[in-house]
C-alpha cells in the first residue's frame, strides 16, 4: 500500500511538473507573440511616418518650385513661411506618433505581465492544490 501510494505521489508530481511546464511554455508563447506584434505595430507606424513626411516634404518642394517660377520675390517669403509651417507640422506629428507608440507598446508590456503574473499564480495554485491532494491521498493511504 505504500509503494503504491509513493507511485501515486510521484506521478501526482510528474503531472504537476508537466502541467507547469505546459503553462510556463504557453505563457512564452504569448509574451513572444505580444512582443512580435509590438514589433510589428512599431515597424508599420514609423514606415507610414516615413512615407507620409516623404509625400509631404515631396510636394513642398513641387509647391515651392512652381511657387518661384511665378515670383521670386514671393517665392522668399513663402518659403519661409512654409518652411517653418512644414518643419513645426512634422516634429508635432513625429511627437504624436511617438507617443502613441509608446503608448501601446506600454499597454501590451503591462497585459503580458498581467498575463504572466495570472499564469504563474495559477500554477502555484494547481502545483499546491495537487500537492495537498496527493498528501491527503497518501495520508489516507497510511492511515
């Protein structure tokens, strides 16, 4: 009765390990997932940034050469104008971009170290419930 109830144990144990490894690989998986997407998110927010200050800057430059066949004179005072205007427009937007980015890479950290916290805590849970269980099987099996 013994022997059997050390087998029991064991394998109690062996299952509680495997169940724990499970959960700690799953929670791998998902921390690795959110940082892929993360990643990802952050790539296609700085390409869009990129193109769209291209696009911008680009046509600018068509304006402001139309601008200076017309009149040079003009074209001074717009220029500089337009400069700053152009200049204060995209540092604003790569501010805004930037925060927003930080924003959600934040908010994705924090839900995957709530997730883990979550997992972890539940595996201490099934670890210790299974533990208590397999003693109170032995126990009975002694007694």
């Amino acid at each position: 009765v013994v022997v059997v109830a050390v087998v029991v144990m064991a394998a109690v144990v062996v299952a509680a390990v495997v169940v724990v490894t499970v959960v700690v690989a799953a929670t791998v998986v998902v921390e690795a997932t959110v940082v892929v997407v993360t990643v990802v998110v952050v790539a296609a927010v700085v390409v869009a940034a990129v193109v769209v200050v291209t696009v911008v800057v680009a046509a600018t430059v068509v304006v402001e050469a139309t601008v200076v066949v017309v009149t040079v004179v003009v074209v001074a005072a717009v220029v500089v104008v337009a400069a700053v205007v152009v200049a204060a427009a995209v540092v604003v937007a790569a501010v805004v971009v930037v925060a927003v980015v930080v924003v959600v890479a934040g908010v994705l950290v924090v839900a995957a170290v709530v997730v883990e916290a979550v997992v972890v805590v539940a595996a201490v849970v099934v670890v210790a419930v299974v533990v208590v269980a397999a003693a109170v099987v032995v126990a009975a099996v002694v007694v």
